[in-house]
C-alpha cells in the first residue's frame, strides 16, 4: 500500500523539525567530542578520570592519537542518543509516566501507579541482577 501525497509531506515536515530541534544539542555534543580530541585536553580529562575512580579493575589509562572520541561511530551514537532523550516518556518535573507492569506471583498486568497509597510517595528499586 502507497503513502499518499499528504501523509509524505507530513511525515518530511516532522522529520525536518526533529532536525531543526536537535541540531543545536546534536552539534554541541560534537564539538565537546572534538575538544576532546586534543591530545593535551584528552590527556588532562583521562588523568583526573583515572585520579577519581581508582579501581584495581581498570585497566590502565593510555593516552594516543589512535583512540579518537570524534569519530563517525561516536556522532551516530550522539544522534541516536540525542533522539532517544527527546522522544522519552519520563520528563524531570512532570507527571511519571504510568506504565504496565506484571505482578510475579499473580502473573497478572497491572499499572505501576496501582501501587500508591494516600500521599505516601512511591518508590522503585530496581536492585542490581549482577
């Protein structure tokens, strides 16, 4: 089945203000990936990163020309991450979304916001699976 007319045009309209709204962000956060780049700034980041998570897991910082933060790869992942944030759900000082969640002993579907009881806040842990 064909796309009429109409609906491609709406459908390129929508897509030209996502750009329009994420473009600013989008090239911000290249800029900064740039900035980085520089052997000097890249070299200052990585030690104060290496000074303040001091794991006996870490691997060595190395600090060379070959691992460039400005990259295709690292842009895309920067679009893609940019567009995920725009299109979540959950926004800081709105109301939280209400989704669906299933009860384990009753295998039963229910809305998380099921749970809230009078004015007593709602809390979720999610834990650690590792």
């Amino acid at each position: 089945m064909q796309k009429s007319a109409g609906v491609l045009a709406i459908l390129a309209m929508k897509h030209t203000a996502l750009c329009l709204v994420l473009l600013p962000r989008f090239l911000l956060a290249a800029l900064m990936l740039w900035l980085l780049d520089f052997l000097c700034i890249r070299r200052r980041v990585l030690q104060k990163m290496e000074k303040l998570g001091n794991s006996p897991d870490d691997p060595p910082v190395c600090v060379s020309d070959s691992n460039r933060m400005f990259t295709l790869e690292s842009l895309r992942a920067v679009w893609y991450g940019q567009k995920l944030d725009f299109f979540k759900s959950a926004h800081l000082g709105l109301i939280a979304p209400n989704t669906e969640v299933v009860q384990l002993h009753e295998q039963r579907r229910v809305r998380v916001l099921d749970y809230v009881k009078g004015r007593r806040p709602l809390i979720l842990n999610f834990g650690s699976c590792s």
